[in-house]
C-alpha cells in the first residue's frame, strides 16, 4: 500500500518534470531573423525573414514610409504652426520576430533605434455557408518615433518618444496558406501619443506570409489586393478587346474574299434574247 502511495506522487512529479521541460524547449526554440533588403532591385523595398528551428516561418517585403506631423514655434514664439516629418524605412536596419501557430509578429528598428514598427498578424478561422474558411490579417502596427532626432525633425515643441498605433485594425487579409501581394500603396492610420496628431502609414510593393510557408525562402501562391487585380484587368482589357477586333476583321475579310471568288465563278446569263445565238 506504501509503494502505491509512494508511485502516484513520483508519477505526478515526473508530468509536472516533462510539461516544464516541454514549456522550456518552447521558450528556447531557435529563433533566427535575417534582413535580406540587399537582394531587392527596388532600393526602397526592404526583405526581412524570420526562421524558427532552421526553417522560414515569416516572410515579408515592403516598401515603408511615415507622414507624422509636429509642432514647432512660430517666428513670434507665441503661435504653434505643425510641420510635418516624412520617414522612410531604411535598408540596414535591425529585425526581431516571432512565429507561432495562430499570431506572428515582426518588429524593426532604425536610425539608432529613434524608431520602431511592430506588425502583429493573426490567423483566426469562421465558420461559413461553405464550411471552416480560415485566413490571417495584419490585426495591429505600432511605430514608435523620436522626435528629438534631427535628421527628421526640426525644433520640435514636444521633442522625445512617442507612440502611435492603430484602432481596430484588419488589413491584408488572406486566406490560410496564401501570400498576400499588393504593388499599390496602402495608408494605414495611426492615433499618436502626441496629442491631437495622426501619424500616416504608407504600404507599397507588399508581399508579406506570416504563416503556413511550406519551402525555405519561399512564398506560397499569392493572394492579390482588389486594386492590383483591377489595374491588371484594366490593362490586360485594351489588349483583349483588340484581339477580338482583329479576329472580327480576319474573318470578315475571309467570308468576302469567298463570296467574291465564288460570284467570280459564276455563268453570266444574257438578258438580251438576241445574245443567245453568240452562245455555245
């Protein structure tokens, strides 16, 4: 009966042991982040992959830009005037990021780390007319900026760190297992720290997989923004509609060439009685 007591302790220690040593090797799984902008023809695009246990788990490229307005003094140093502070994402800049089943997240710091941007994703799944229809979106960004920084701003009133993110925000959203791509520019507004300011961020040249990368260094099929698709179309069309017109005009011009030969072919029949006897 001792022995049996003594077990069910040692059996439940033993469990805690291993749920701690799974926990742990979760924690300490490999994780590995890898800015590759130097490979893009696109100076303005910047390349970032995040790799857990050897394999690519986040890939994402785009093009970045940040309108945010501030105020400085006006020349009576009574009145304040807001000017306005266009920073790009620069190549060479630091990356983190982390992988997980259902939320990713990539994070990049530059100039010195004056600023952040952190874009958390999401994968969530709804139960539809045709069954589970699974995708991931873009759920929040975070840019942290310092406006004490020169190269940017000028004699800012509220010079140091601030803050701005997004409000309830669902972007690029894809179906599960896709790549979302978009060439054209996206606008995303952030509520900043500084009051009554709103920081604009620019999106271009995107094509980004937080989940669900199947090959190393690889994008899966990509899912394309409605703006792409439509510009495709608008150019694609011209061409369409002049093949159809070239087509038309071939066969037309074929049924005349036809009709022509055959009329050609054709016994004339006299209509004056008095040409007969010249026939046969």
């Amino acid at each position: 009966m001792d022995l049996r007591r003594r077990a069910i302790p040692s059996a439940e220690r033993l469990r805690v042991l291993l749920l701690l040593f799974h926990a742990t090797a979760q924690i300490m799984a490999e994780q590995e982040v890898e800015n590759l902008s130097g490979l893009s023809t696109n100076p303005e695009k910047d390349i970032f992959v995040v790799r857990e246990n050897g394999t690519t788990c986040l890939m994402a490229e785009f093009a970045a830009k940040f309108i945010v307005p501030y105020d400085v003094w006006a020349s009576n140093y009574v009145d304040l005037i807001t000017e306005q502070a266009d920073i790009a994402l620069t190549r060479g800049a630091e990356v983190k990021g982390r992988c997980g089943p259902n939320e990713s997240e990539l994070q990049v710091f530059w100039v010195d780390r004056a600023y952040a941007l952190k874009m958390l994703f999401v994968k969530e799944s709804r139960n539809t007319s045709k069954g589970a229809e699974a995708t991931w979106r873009l759920s929040k960004v975070q840019f942290v900026y310092d406006s004490s920084e020169k190269t940017h701003f000028k004699d800012a009133v509220s010079a140091g760190k601030h803050t701005a993110n997004s409000h309830h925000l669902s972007a690029l959203v894809t179906p599960a297992g896709m790549s979302y791509e978009c060439q054209a520019q996206q606008t995303i507004s952030l509520a900043s720290s500084d009051p009554q300011k709103t920081v604009t961020m620019m999106l271009s040249a995107v094509h980004i997989q937080p989940f669900d990368i199947i090959s190393d260094f690889v994008f899966s099929e990509e899912h394309k923004c409605p703006v792409d698709e439509q510009e495709q179309l608008e150019e694609t069309l011209p061409l369409i509609l002049g093949l159809i017109l070239g087509l038309v005009i071939v066969v037309t011009l074929a049924i005349y060439h036809i009709h022509h030969k055959m009329t050609a072919n054709q016994v004339q029949i006299p209509r004056d009685r008095s040409q007969y006897k010249h026939m046969g």
